[in-house]
C-alpha cells in the first residue's frame, strides 16, 4: 500500500468524483437518447411526426464534482452525515 499525502488523497477522490459524476451524465444521456429513437420509431410506425427531441441535461458543473468528492470524503473519513457543512 502507498503512502500518499492529504493533497494527493484529495486529488484522487477528485478524479474518482469526476468519473462518477461523468458516468452518471452519460447514462442520463444514453437513457434519453435510447426513448428519443424509440418514440421516433413508434411516430413513424404510426404514420406521425417525429417528436422534438427533449434535449440533454446540462454537463456536470465544477460544483458538482467538488459536491462529490465532498461526499466521498465523508464517507472515507468515516464522518457522519450531519457533519458535513453545506455551502
């Protein structure tokens, strides 16, 4: 096991955040992305328009990554939930 420093564990809950939070984009994308053709299929197996496409929710902000590795640093620390101080 390495020994990292408090700015090193931090960076890497960073970039683990990062991830998750990016994951979780991506899959609300996809999930969007799959119903829009389905409900394009089923317009044009009905003969209508297509629907308008509902569009895509917004990239994770720097907030929320930071929101993230906040949380996961509760958890690491083993902190309890109350502790933690909201902006």
């Amino acid at each position: 096991m390495s020994n990292l420093t408090p700015f090193e564990i931090r960076l890497e809950l960073l970039k683990m955040a990062q991830t998750m939070v990016e994951q979780d984009y991506y899959a609300k994308r996809e999930v969007i992305a799959n119903q829009y053709a389905t409900d394009c299929d089923d317009a044009k197996l009905q003969g209508k328009q297509p629907p308008t496409h509902p569009g895509f929710p917004p990239y994770p902000s720097e907030a929320e990554v930071i929101a993230k590795a906040q949380t996961l640093n509760t958890f690491v620390s083993n902190l309890p939930l109350e502790s933690k101080k909201k902006p």
